[in-house]
C-alpha cells in the first residue's frame, strides 16, 4: 500500500532534497541503508540546485584544489547542468581504482563505513540541499558526497589510503572482540574511534596538500564548500600545520563553523603512512586514551564495531 502511495503521488511527493525526501523517509523506516538511486524522482529544482552548486564551485576549484582532484573531475566527466547518475560515475571510477560510490539512505554507522571503504565501496547520499540552503548543511548530500570526494578517489594512492582506514576498523573491532568486559569494551572502543573519526576529519574531510604550486585543499568538506574553501588556504586565522598524528587524535572539532586548524601532508604516500602508523598506535594501545571531546559518539556507533 505504501509504495503504491509513492507511485501515485510521485508528482507531488517525487522529489530528493534534503529532510524533505518521501523516498528516503520510507527506507529509513524500513530500517534500508543500501539503497538505489531513484534517478526519476529528482525534481528540476534538484537539478538547478546541483547545477548553480557546480557552477560557483569551477573557479574555486582551478585556484584551490589539488591537480589530482581535477584530474579525477576530468575522469569521471561529471555533468555540470544535472545531478549525475551514480551509475555513470562508477563507469568512469571504478576501472581505475575498484571504488564504486553506493547509495544509502542515511547515517552509517562507522564501523559499516570504513568496512564500506575496505570493500571500495563509498556510501553516497543521494538527496541534495535546497536551492535556498547552498552555503551549508550539517549533514552529507549528492554533491558532497559525488563532487567533493569522489574525484579523489579516482587517484591510487588516496584509494589504496581510503582502503587502509578500512583495514584499521577491523583492527579496532578485532581488540574489542578480545575484551570480554562490556563497559572496558566500551570504554577502550570510545577512544580508539574518537581517534580515528578526528584523524579521518582533518585529512579526508579537511585536509591540505603541499603541491609545487604551493598549498591545494584535497579534503572534500573544502572542495564542496563555496565559502571556507578559499578561507582554508588565504585566511591568516587558519592555522596550517604539517600532519601530526599525535596532534591530530587528540584534536577536537566542530562542524558549524570554518576550521580554525588544518594539516599538509607531503602526498599521498605521506597520508598512507600516517595511516600505517596511526594502526601501529592502536595495537600498541597508544589509541586508549585521547582526550577528551568531538567527536560524540553513541552506543550504537560503538556497538557497530561488534559486527565484524
């Protein structure tokens, strides 16, 4: 009867936009993660949302990012004017480096994510921002998600980096599978991801290149943002360091407002090391004790860890 509903009133409920998706709606309600990409039901607002999105973003892109990032653009030939097929775009992506983009339905809980990226799989929302709501969104959309990090993922060594914090995952769910008390579980569980979740926010999120050309952004929450992008890179509030392990897992952040501190890596082969180093840490119980704040994280996003 329900998806019957959704068939008929298509016309009037058949849109993607973010928090106003009756498609999306349904398939949390169902408790459905993986998804398809209902392409039909994008509106032609949601087309113009991606298109004028796209549009401010090109020269920010040509003076910001990173060459290997436009590199990737070119590759997987998105289409400036619509909201891009995920099919199309894993045409493109996956015979280069084996990573699909999959669509979900919402918030996946971590350790499904970086499981998602061990199997080169990257979880895609599928919804996009209003026309009237460009400049910012606490939450991932489509072209977060599709024009932000997906061009990266077209490069081997950020792929093979994505795949290692996959590995790391498994690691961390291997050390709580060998405590059998709940809480130290818990406990020990906590801060081994607060660390991770804070190392994969200042370096794929947020994180900064040294190029011959100078500084170039290669975090995705900078190259879809209009605004903070160029104040990453020209701002003389942003504080730019070279990347820190220790410095980075203890770290805290906010995501409501620009970051105030950024870390280079030398190159990709320079972040995949950090990841080698940052699972070295954990084994060694380096990971145990971060300190404390930002990220939070629910019994549920612990307890996913239990999965494995």
């Amino acid at each position: 009867m329900r998806w019957c509903y959704f068939q008929v009133n298509r016309e009037v409920l058949g849109m993607l936009t973010t928090t106003a998706a009756p498609f999306i709606e349904d398939a949390r309600a169902r408790d459905q993660l993986f998804i398809r990409q209902p392409y039909e039901l994008y509106s032609e607002e949601n087309h113009a949302a991606w298109r004028s999105l796209y549009a401010r973003m090109q020269p920010r892109w040509a003076r910001y990012a990173n060459p290997h990032f436009l590199e990737g653009q070119a590759s997987l030939r998105l289409d400036a004017s619509r909201v891009p097929r995920l099919e199309d775009v894993n045409q493109f992506l996956a015979p280069l480096t084996g990573f699909q983009a999959r669509a979900v339905s919402g918030y996946v809980p971590p350790f499904l994510f970086f499981d998602c990226l061990r199997r080169r799989e990257f979880p895609t929302t599928v919804t996009i921002r209003s026309l009237d709501s460009l400049d910012y969104l606490p939450e991932p959309d489509i072209f977060h998600d599709i024009a932000g990090h997906v061009p990266m993922h077209t490069h081997r060594d950020f792929a093979e980096t994505l795949v290692r914090f996959g590995d790391c995952a498994h690691t961390a769910a291997g050390i709580a599978a060998g405590i059998h008390d709940e809480n130290l579980r818990l406990e020990r569980l906590s801060s081994i991801v607060k660390a991770m979740a804070r190392f994969f926010w200042f370096t794929v999120e947020f994180g900064l290149l040294r190029t011959p050309g100078g500084l170039r952004a290669y975090g995705s929450g900078l190259l879809s943002s209009h605004s903070e992008l160029p104040h990453a890179l020209e701002s003389p509030e942003v504080q730019r360091s070279e990347a820190c392990l220790e410095w980075m897992i203890h770290q805290s952040f906010a995501i409501d407002h620009f970051q105030p501190l950024l870390f280079v890596v030398e190159g990709f082969e320079h972040l995949y090391e950090l990841v080698g180093k940052l699972e070295e840490w954990m084994l060694a119980g380096k990971l145990d004790h971060v300190a404390p704040g930002e990220p939070a994280l629910s019994l549920e996003d612990l307890r996913s860890f239990y999965w494995a």
